[in-house]
C-alpha cells in the first residue's frame, strides 16, 4: 500500500480483463478480490469479500505503439496515467557513453561469467552500436543485441583458448550473424553469378541504372543492387508508373513517383506542356515495392532516356528527391554501398565504380573494413552529393548545366532534354 507497481503495457493487455480491472482499481481505489470478469463462468452465487482500499502509484512500460493506441481508443488512460516519460533509442556518441558501454560490458562479465574483454573488444561493440543506429555521433541503446554479440564474442575466444575478448573475436560473431541470417543475400548472389538476374557494373546503358535496396533478416539488413529503365517516346501518358499500374508500388514510393513528376517539370521549364509517354520500372522485381530512396536514381535513368545519353554501370546510386531537385537522407546507406560492393567484387572490379549518396548520410557511414580499404586503395569510389545534377554529372561524365532564365548553358545535359521535350511536343502535336 502506498508503493509502486510496474506492469509490461503489452502483457497486461494480452489477459482477458485485466485491462479493465486495473482501470477501475485505479478509479475507485478499491480492489475486489474476485472481480465480476474473473468469475465468468463460475458465477454461481458465493460469498463475496469486501473490496480493499488500496494506494498504489502503477508505473505502465511499453512501446510508442502500444501508448498511442490506449491513448487514442480508452478515455480513462489520459486521466489515469498523466505523466508520460520517452525513452530514446539512441544515445550521443562521445566518452560518457563510451563508458556507459564498457560498464554494460563489464556488469554482463561479472553476472554471467564471462571472459574480460580488452580495449579493442569494447572498442569494436561500440563502433558496431554506431553502425546499428546508422546516424551521425550517436550509439543505439539496443542493449540487449550488443550483449548477445558480447556473449558469442566470449564463446569465440573461449574455444580458441585466448584469456581475453578482443575486437577480433566481436567481429567475428559480428559475421557469424551476419552468416546465419544471409540466405537471401547468398541466393541473390548466386542468381547474379549464373546470369538469372541482370545487373551490370561495367559498361554505359541508355536509360538503365543500378538502384540500390535493403532486405531484413531479423535483425540483419543486407544491400543489393536493383536495376532501374526508362523508355520515352512522343504521346501524352506522362510518366508511368509500371509498378503503380501493376498495384505493387507502396504510399511512400507512389508519393515519390509524384515528386518525380514535379521535379521534371521544375527542371524542364518550356513555353510547352510536356507530351511523351515515359515508363520507368524495377526490373525483375516481382515482390511490392515501396519507400522513396530509388526517385534519385528514377529521375537520373528517365534524363538519360529523354537525351539518349547512357549512364555509366559502374556506379549505382540511391537518395530521394524533392520537387526542387535536392538529395534527401535515406535508410540503410552503409548496406547499400556493402551490397554493390558485393556485387562488383563477384563481376571483378575496374577500378572505377562506386556510389552515389545524399550528402546528409555521410556522416552515418560505418562501412566493413575491407570497403573502406578498397576506398583507401582507390578501387571503389563514395560520391556524396547534394543535388541529383551533381549526381546525373558522375553517371553520365557530362556538365548538367545551371537553369538560368528558364534556360541552360548548351551541349549540357538539361538543354539536350529541353530540346528533345520541344521535339517531342512538335512531334505529337503536328507542328
């Protein structure tokens, strides 16, 4: 009486009637002993204890999901439980944390009684917190899969007989897991390399351009490539959406298909409308599509096919667009690259692929160690860039251009589309 009582918000939800028990507890401050919905259905008459008052403070946990949902659909939560407190799930990435990490390390050593880890093994669970929260200066506070690599870290060396945890050893159950959930990345692979599934790293295409996406396995996300086209011809469809058509597209990649088309517009300014007929399409992409990190490259493959300039396939890229043109943050950014890395690795490098991200996602980069040593080497290239022009010069080693007074500099990339829009508006028309 008087004290506190902490409750799991989703476990309490799951026993029939216990929600609701609680909620008149609270509201009347008395507990019954055998409350009416407890009874059911032994409900026969029987001698009924007084109701005991009670003073209790109830602390509830859960996700946000769970809170907005009792919030939304009760209204005695709001009343009874007043004071909300946010946990965040990521911390800043400086000393304090640093030792918030190793005092977690150190707390699961003592507990479960585990081998020591040195500095490099509480360096490389830190750097790995970094990567799982994939943004700049911050660590996740996933606590408990920092501790399940910590603990197969611990197995590594213990059957290696090494007296201490090292980064080697955390980096190795790193890729243990990264093994055991890797059947998708593998299949694709394997697909790549028998020739089932186009993607090409060498050589320029008209309208083709190698996209990049992310699948989950759990808690592992794996990169791959996917190749993007676009064909243009004289007519008035517009830009077609072939996944949109085909019901496979999702809100968030039909919203960016949207700005897709306002960018278009923004970008080709004519005297005109714009009349062609345009498709783009995921090729080989037999599942739904959805998110908008594919509209950079979408917009960079549908130029292409306008001027009849091929993009270079030694480069893929990935960021969203706005109407204005700038490359918006995506997910996923250090997998992207890993999986077109992959990718080039098993078709051998050139020496001159890469890819292209937003600018703000440069900072979230945590790539694997051999990525950042064939960048070191100069064998594979990171472009972080701000606008998709910036980007539409890398793929097709050409000048944009600069609109300036509704017009562009000439021989540049955007003027050859100005007027490839006007002949095809004269084509269609008649004029």
């Amino acid at each position: 009486d008087g004290g506190f009582l902490l409750l799991d918000a989703r476990e309490l939800l799951a026993e029939p009637g216990a929600w609701k028990i609680l909620t008149r507890t609270l509201k009347n401050q008395l507990l019954e002993i055998v409350p009416a919905e407890m009874a059911w259905p032994f409900s026969q008459p029987t001698l009924k204890p007084e109701p005991i008052p009670v003073n209790v403070r109830v602390i509830l946990t859960g996700d946000a999901q769970t809170y907005y949902m009792l919030d939304n659909h009760d209204p005695d939560f709001p009343e009874l439980f007043k004071v909300l407190v946010d946990f965040d799930t990521e911390i800043a990435r400086n000393q304090t944390s640093y030792h918030n990490y190793a005092a977690i390390v150190a707390k699961l050593v003592v507990e479960e009684d585990l081998l020591h880890f040195d500095n490099t093994g509480v360096a490389a669970l830190i750097e790995h917190g970094a990567r799982i929260c994939a943004r700049r200066n911050r660590l996740t506070t996933n606590f408990p899969r920092v501790a399940d690599l910590a603990r197969e870290g611990n197995y590594l060396a213990q059957r290696q007989g090494a007296e201490l945890v090292t980064g080697l050893h955390v980096n190795q159950a790193i890729k243990r897991t990264k093994l055991r959930g890797g059947l998708p990345s593998k299949k694709f692979q394997q697909m790549l390399a028998n020739g089932t599934i186009n993607v090409f790293t060498k050589g320029k295409h008209i309208g083709e351009i190698n996209g990049l996406a992310v699948i989950h396995a759990g808690p592992v996300v794996y990169g791959f490539p996917s190749r993007i086209t676009a064909t243009v011809a004289p007519g008035r469809a517009g830009v077609i959406n072939i996944e949109g058509r085909a019901d496979m597209s999702g809100s968030i990649h039909t919203k960016g298909f949207a700005i897709l088309g306002g960018l278009l517009r923004h970008m080709l300014p004519t005297n005109h409308p714009l009349t062609f007929s345009a498709s783009i399409a995921f090729e080989q992409s037999y599942g739904g599509i959805d998110g908008d990190s594919a509209s950079g490259a979408e917009f960079c493959c549908l130029i292409s096919a306008i001027t009849g300039i091929p993009i270079n396939q030694e480069y893929a890229m990935t960021g969203a667009i706005d109407q204005h043109g700038r490359l918006q943050a995506i997910g996923g950014a250090n997998e992207k690259i890993e999986g077109f890395f992959d990718t080039c690795k098993a078709q051998n490098f050139t020496g001159n692929q890469g890819v292209i991200i937003p600018k703000s996602n440069a900072g979230d980069l945590m790539l694997r160690a051999d990525v950042q040593q064939a960048v070191k080497d100069n064998k594979f290239s990171i472009y972080a860039v701000k606008y998709v022009l910036e980007a539409l010069e890398i793929l097709c080693g050409q000048a944009a251009g600069e609109l300036k007074n509704n017009t562009y500099p000439k021989n540049s990339i955007m003027a050859k589309a100005m007027d490839k829009a006007q002949a095809f508006w004269k084509n269609t028309t008649n004029k």
